[in-house]
C-alpha cells in the first residue's frame, strides 16, 4: 500500500504556543498496540510544544531542519538542529521550542515502554 501522509495542525501544543504540523506517518491503529504516533513535526516560527511528561511510553525527537531549544526533564536546554536526536526516557518530561525565523522539522516517535 501506497498512501499520502496524514496532515493535522495543532494550535498551543501540549500548552505550548503557535501551531505545530503532524504528518502523521503511520495511524496509532498501524502501529498496532506498540505506540500512539509516528510523525514528521513542523514547529512554525515562534511555536513550540509544552512542557509535558512521558507516563507508560517514551518518545525520540531527530531533527531533520531548522533550529529549536529542547528543555529536557532537569529543565536544562540545549540549542539543536539537523541531525540531533533528543531522547525522551519514560516518566520524563520535556519541551520543544523553535525560536528561530525558519521552520524546525522533526520526526517524533511515541512508543509504549
């Protein structure tokens, strides 16, 4: 099978600002009891994805394009861009902003523990 991606736009993300994209990938149905999302995120300029915790699943973050801050769960932030990859254990918490005036692109994996 052969199909587009799903595209959702979401405004204030988790509590966060702006709006965020998801190219919904595969569906929570297709990921077949193993995790919830699989997606390719587009943070608009400004926007960013709340502080949020991780109960019962985990989530990678790996940066395709542009530049965000990832507040990791001891609240410490870190400047990424293409090629990082920001790993969410479970039971952590975390949050993504794009500061910057381009579009940051990543692909987020929710998955069970």
């Amino acid at each position: 099978m052969v199909r587009k991606a799903q595209i959702e736009v979401r405004k204030e993300v988790r509590g966060g600002k702006g709006e965020v994209e998801f190219h919904h990938i595969v569906s929570a149905d297709e990921l077949n009891g193993h995790g919830s999302m699989y997606a390719m995120c587009r943070l608009k300029p400004g926007s960013s994805i709340g502080w949020h915790q991780h109960t019962g699943n985990t989530e990678p973050y790996f940066i395709l394009e542009g530049h965000g801050t990832f507040v990791d769960n001891d609240g410490s932030r870190t400047e990424v861009g293409p090629g990082d990859v920001c790993v969410i254990e479970v039971g952590q918490s975390h949050s993504m902003e794009n500061n910057s005036e381009n579009d940051l692109v990543m692909m987020a994996l929710v998955y069970n523990a």
